[in-house]
C-alpha cells in the first residue's frame, strides 16, 4: 500500500486497521532512532523455534518490548541465550502489521558485563562438565618411555620449536612427528580436528601433544571447540593439551588426559629425562650387584658348612642311624598287625560260636529231628491225616513211616 497516499487522506477518510498499522510502521522504520536502536534490558519467555529463529521478550523494572531474532542473525551467536539474562540488543523497531504490535528485530546480542566468547566459554564448559566429559576416570595414563611423539601445532610457531628442544635435550631416543595445523581463525577447529584424527588412527604414536602459544580469547578459541573436545574425549591414543601460558584455561585443557600451561612443560611431562634415567639405570645395577654378590656369599658359606658337616666327612654315621629308625619302625609295625590279627581273630571266633549255634544240624545232634512232607517242613499236626506219608529228618540220616495216629495238644 502507498504510504504516501495514506498521509495525504490521513485527516479526510477513516483508515482502516491496516492503513493505520502500516502507517505506524512507516513512521518508525524512518524514524532515525529507532531504525538502529540499542537497548539494555533482561530475557523473559525466551523461544527457540524449531524454523532457527528466537523470539523473545527484553524487560526492565517497569516494563518490556517483545523481540525476535531471525536465523541469519542468530546462526551468528557465539553464545546460547537463556531466559533471565543480562545483554544489550542492536536493531530497528518496527511493527507486525497484522497484529499492530510493535516490536524489536534484534540483528546482534552482547552480554551485559561480560564478553559474549567468555560467556560462550563458560556455558559450554558447564554442559561438558555434566556430561562427564572432564572426569578422571575416563582419563588415559602417559605412556612411561614413548618412543614416537605425535605433535598437533603450527610449523612456524614457537611452540613447535619449544617441544623439539625439550624433547631433544631431555629424551634424544623418542621421535616427534608434526602434523601442522592451523591454531587460530575459521579453519583452525577442522585443522586441529584433522590432526587428532590422523595421529589417533595411524597407530604408531604413543602419546599426543596439542597445543600453541599464549593469546586472546579469540585466538585461542578454536581450542573451545565442542567437537575438537569430544573428538579429544573418544581418542584412544593419551593426548596432552598445551594451550597458552599458566593462567589460560581452554576446554581443551579440561578435557585432555593431561594439561600441560605451556608446550615446553608438555614436552617435559610426555618424555623422561634421560640423565635420570641414566643414574636410576646405574642405582637399580649397583642394587642388583649387591643382591648377587650377597646371594653368592651365602652359598658360599652354605657350601663350606655342607662340607665339613658329617654327612659327608662320616657317611656311615648317617647309614647306621637310618639303620637304627628303620628297625625301630620295623618293630612299631609288626606290634600294630599283630594286635590287629588278634582283634579279628576273636571276633571271627565269636562269629563263628554263633553261627553254630543257630546251626539246624547242631539242634538235631541234642535228640531232635525235623519231621517233612514231601519235601515241606511240618510245623503243625493239622497238616497232615492219618495214614499220611512223612519222614523225619535225624542228625545221621531220614526215617520215613505211616501216620496212625494223630494227637493234638488240649
């Protein structure tokens, strides 16, 4: 719609809703205040909407302004904003025609006392941390003696000349690979990513330094890497990170195996001094000469007691002695069987007395005789009739009759 048509009419005709939102929008899109304003203020009902752009509200003691902040813009964050905090906007004030509410088009956010890096830092630093990113436990050990050393930094830095030299003189025997990176700007993040990457996956190092010189907050910044971090933490290989000098802190340092505050100390943690080495070398021999030589004199010493002992200057001693033990276990051993040959033998005469008592053949010997029908025991006179053919059965034979006569006990 013309908006110069809408101010010719403004004071002939009634507007409409929407002549009048758009004129209101006009006059504060020309406004030279208000189309590159700056404003302090708090984030209440903070959005982030899934189409990239953040919508959300600036309040003061007394008041507030809606805002909004379109993905171009926010893709261009170096921090994530959060309800409750502290910052100063930049952008044009404008109006939303169709709902006639004004409103602020943020194109750039810093926090309200503290650079927008640091913030940055600090809030990928605490989700790390809960993650467990930074624990101990996850940490891998140094190797002792490394003989390959694998170095992430600038070949023109001083830093690489710092780590040769140390290594050099503390360690001659331990190669160091360089794999140059860069360590500040835009590609640095895929640079160093790069290098963690092919010292982890080749195979032949057996620890890692990465790292560079002191400096700003931007240009140590591709050490605050999230993905350099985890690619840190997934590693197999001990990585040690040498960002800076003592007082700078990156979330490389927190998440390395080691942090070193400059590369010369990551070159002195990562190899031996060999002139310890050497003298520890020499203390373990001298410890170890006199552990053998001790141990020499005392078989030594065992050698001549075994000598003059009479073992082997009276031999016979030793034979008659063992000759003496011998029968005297001889004796102690026939005592025990004979005792043993006694104790069976009256328990086999006992059996055998009883055994013989219950003998059938031994009742009939005292006059008695077992009286048999065909073959049957007779245990009762109501088993057989008269006239019944039995035998009775005598200690020296059988007698076999006729029954005649049955009697039965009244």
């Amino acid at each position: 719609m013309d908006i110069n048509f809408l101010r010719e009419r403004e004071n002939t005709a009634p507007f409409s809703v929407t002549e009048l939102n758009l004129y209101i929008k006009s006059l504060l899109e020309n406004s030279r205040t208000l189309c590159a304003v700056t404003v302090r203020g708090e984030i209440s009902n903070f959005t982030a909407h899934r189409s990239g752009h953040l919508y959300f509200s600036l309040k003061d003691a007394e008041g507030q302004i809606r805002a909004v902040m379109f993905r171009s813009s926010a893709a261009r964050l170096k921090f994530m904003l959060e309800s409750g905090m502290k910052v100063i906007v930049h952008g044009s004030v404008s109006v939303y025609a169709r709902d006639g509410s004004y409103q602020i088009y943020v194109s750039s956010v810093q926090p309200d006392g503290v650079g927008a890096l640091y913030l940055a830092y600090e809030q990928l630093k605490a989700r790390l941390c809960d993650e467990g990113l930074f624990s101990d436990e996850h940490k891998l050990p140094l190797p002792r003696i490394p003989s390959k050393i694998g170095v992430i930094t600038s070949s023109t830095g001083a830093a690489v000349r710092d780590i040769i030299n140390v290594t050099g003189r503390r360690f001659p025997l331990a190669d160091v690979y360089i794999y140059p990176a860069l360590v500040q700007g835009d590609d640095a993040e895929e640079d160093l990513i790069r290098g963690v990457d092919y010292f982890d996956k080749c195979g032949f190092v057996d620890v890692i330094i990465i790292g560079r010189g002191g400096g700003s907050i931007e240009d140590l910044w591709a050490f605050n890497s999230e993905r350099l971090a985890r690619r840190i933490y997934d590693a197999e290989v001990p990585i040690v990170s040498a960002v800076g000098h003592e007082t700078d802190f990156t979330i490389c340092d927190f998440v390395a195996d080691m942090r070193a505050p400059t590369p010369s100390a990551a070159a002195e943690l990562v190899v031996p001094d060999m002139k310890d080495l050497i003298l520890r070398i020499e203390d373990y021999y001298e410890r170890i000469s006199g552990a053998l030589l001790r141990r020499v004199e005392y078989a030594r010493e065992r050698l001549a007691r075994t000598i003059d002992s009479r073992a082997l200057t009276d031999p016979d001693m030793i034979f008659e002695k063992k000759r003496v033990e011998l029968s005297d276990y001889y004796s102690t051993v026939k005592s025990v069987i004979e005792e043993s040959l006694k104790e069976h033998r009256t328990y086999i005469t006992l059996c055998a007395e009883k055994t013989n008592a219950m003998n059938p053949l031994t009742v009939l010997s005292r006059g008695y005789s077992i009286a048999e029908q065909d073959g049957k025991a007779l245990t009762s006179v109501c088993e057989v009739n008269e006239g019944s053919e039995i035998s009775l059965m005598l200690t020296d034979g059988k007698i076999k009759g006729i029954v005649t006569e049955i009697q039965k006990k009244v």
